[in-house]
C-alpha cells in the first residue's frame, strides 16, 4: 500500500484520512495458531521481493461522510491527527505464512486470495469472527483471529517510509539546505528510504542511501507509505506462471552462453584481462561479477572496465549472461522473481533504497559502491534490504 502525500516547496499540500467503518476487537491474538482450513503454508514470502501497492487501503466513505458543516473543522484537522486515524482499520496478518481470503464469512467460502504475513488490508466490517477486509485487489474475509487491527505500532514496523525522486537527477545533501554540500545524486524515480520527517515543515525530510545518510527537498520527492498486500488468486497464478517462464529462459540464455564461451576466450579492458562468461547459474555469475573488482565507480555509467554505477554494474554482468535487465535499481525490484531474504543464494540480485548488488553466497554483495570504493565487496546487511529477486 502507497499511501501518497503531494508536496511542493515543502509544503503539504494534501493528507489522507481514513474514517473508521468497524471499530478494532480488542485483544486480538498476535499470532494465532495455524488453522488448517484457513491458514496455509507455502514457500512464497512477503520478504521475497517487491511490495504490492495497495492504492485504495484508505475508503472512499471518508470523503463521503464530510459535508459542508465539517468544513471549518477539517481546515484545522492537523497531520498527526490524520496519520492517527489513519491506522484505525489497518489490519495486520499476523501468521506463519499466509491466511486465506474467502469469498464469505465461512472457511466453505472460495479462497479469492491470500494473505501473507504482516501483509496489510484495511477492514470494511466485522461478521461475527470474520472480518471483510480488501487489500491489493482482493476483497473478501479473514478469520478475526489471525490478523491484529489499528496497533499503529505494528503497522509502521511492516512498513516503509519512501521517498520517490521526481525531479531528473536529485541532489542528496549534507544538511537540510540547498547551502549545504552534495553528498550524492539519485536518478528519477528511484526510491529512497526515509529516515526522519522531524524536518518536513521546512521542506526537507532525511533519506538513508548505500554507505550514508542525507536530506533531500520535499518540492522533488514524493512520499508514500508501502505496505505489502494481499494477492490475489488471478495474481498468483499469473506470477507462478512468469516465474517459470522466466526460469526456462534464463537457463536457455546461460546454455547459449555456456556454449558460446565454452573456449575459455577472454577479452581486454585497459591493462587487464578477463574471461568471458562460463558457465550457467549463479555462481557462475559472481565468478564473472567478481573479475571486475577494484575498477571504477561512474554514476549513470555501465562499463565494467571504464565505470559503471550500482544498477549499470548488476545490468552488464548478467548481459554477458544474454539477461536484459533495466538501467535502474528500483525497477530490479521486479526482474526475475522474489526469493525471501534467508534464502538468498549467490548471483541474487539484492536490492537497496537507491542501490542493488549481486550477492556472493557468504554474506556480501559484490557491487558498485561509490566513486571512492568502486566495484568492492559489501555487507549484505549493511541497509535494509528492500528486494531479493532471482534470475537462475
């Protein structure tokens, strides 16, 4: 769920509301038992990959309820207030996997989708022990008991806070002024996390990038709030089928380039050389990857030799592979498919707020860091990690 605010010049210029249709049952078990009937397992995670937006989490009969007497009191209706009410009918899955959505109040209902994990949904109203919920595109009902509703707590821990760069390339700076020095540069429209909104009033919120921390203008980000969502019959038989699509043609394109490269060829770039492609799978792809360490970092670059940024480094290496993959590392967000992140293996790509790298198999990434490092070996933990997506 994107949770959208329009800003300009650092000022708000709208906030979202959320009026409550059912009230919260108290004490609601934090996490219930597996139920056989409604609670599933599967290997598919939450923490697999890209969040599912959930554009409409907030309902339309908060808008419908105001009527011209509520003018002058919304006028002064501050944003602490909004974001207050804002969490009433959030509800959060609480269970080991996912908990199925039936079409009715009854575990005889269809299953029309799931939902994982401290996924959210927002409640539309209470049945008995069911609650009517939607969330992504799947409206339907879930048992009361395995999901907990209006903790704003909980909600902003399954959360996260993102800023998304509007503007061509955005200027990351030291301090909260335009004065201050020019830490790094985010292309249009990545996403970065925010860290800080203590600031918002004067038009700048904090960001965490890579190996640093700075502050951005509010008047050329947006912010929004991401919440996993639930999925929906239709989404998960489509993703399963892309998914292994995606897998036979990635092992095609690793054959052909096996094949290809099979003479052990090398080529040159400046004084070094290095060896083609070989193999198929992920490690061969950080055997290829980890060639090119200690050559140089350039931003919007993808020269493994000459320079390369962050997306471009991830980019080239998986095309002598025949991957085509975007110049951008939000949208890697979205290759291959997700994987959760205990179960990374080497040659997943692993994605950051502002930055991605193929992961080596014992704990690092290799990546491209920054114009001091270059091409270097990294933590995989050193930020939160946003995505896991893999190709083989």
């Amino acid at each position: 769920m994107k949770i959208s605010y329009a800003v300009a010049a650092g000022v708000l210029l709208g906030s979202v509301s959320m009026t409550s249709l059912a009230s919260p049952v108290a004490g609601v078990v934090g996490m219930a038992s597996t139920d056989s009937a409604t609670v599933a397992s599967n290997s598919y995670s939450t923490l697999s990959g890209v969040s599912l937006t959930l554009a409409n989490i907030l309902s339309d009969a908060s808008a419908a309820a105001n009527n011209t007497s509520d003018v002058a009191s919304n006028d002064t209706t501050t944003v602490e207030q909004t974001q207050q009410s804002e969490y009433a009918n959030v509800a959060i899955a609480q269970v080991d996997n996912y908990v199925n959505i039936r079409s009715t109040p009854s575990e005889d209902g269809d299953v029309v989708g799931k939902l994982y994990n401290k996924s959210a949904a927002t409640v539309l109203a209470t049945e008995g022990d069911w609650y009517q919920i939607t969330s992504g595109n799947c409206t339907g009902y879930v048992k009361c008991e395995f999901v907990v509703v209006g903790d704003e707590e909980l909600a902003k821990s399954v959360s996260t806070r993102l800023a998304t760069v509007t503007t061509q390339t955005l200027y990351v700076r030291e301090q909260p002024t335009t004065e201050s020095s020019v830490e790094g540069m985010v292309p249009e429209g990545d996403d970065l996390v925010v860290t800080d909104e203590s600031m918002a009033d004067t038009g700048w919120v904090k960001v965490s990038l890579l190996d640093y921390e700075g502050y951005v203008s509010l008047e050329f980000v947006t912010l929004s709030t991401d919440y996993v969502t639930a999925e929906s019959k239709e989404e998960e038989e489509a993703r399963l089928a892309k998914e292994e699509a995606e897998r036979k043609a990635a092992a095609a394109a690793a054959a052909a380039s096996s094949r290809k490269s099979s003479g052990g060829s090398y080529y040159t770039g400046g004084s070094s050389s290095y060896a083609s492609p070989s193999g198929s799978g992920g490690s061969a792809v950080v055997g290829y990857a980890s060639q090119f360490v200690g050559n140089p970092y350039v931003y919007g670059g993808s020269s493994l030799t000459n320079g390369t940024d962050c997306s471009g480094f991830v980019m080239s290496v998986y095309s002598a592979f025949g991957v085509g993959l975007p110049h951008s590392s939000s949208a890697m967000r979205s290759v291959g498919y997700g994987v959760d992140v205990n179960s990374m293996q080497a040659g997943d790509i692993v994605c950051y707020s502002g930055h991605v790298g193929i992961y080596t198999g014992n704990g690092t990434i290799v990546n491209a860091l920054n114009s001091s490092s270059g091409i270097t070996y990294t933590n995989v933990n050193y930020s939160p990690i946003l995505a896991v997506r893999r190709i083989y």
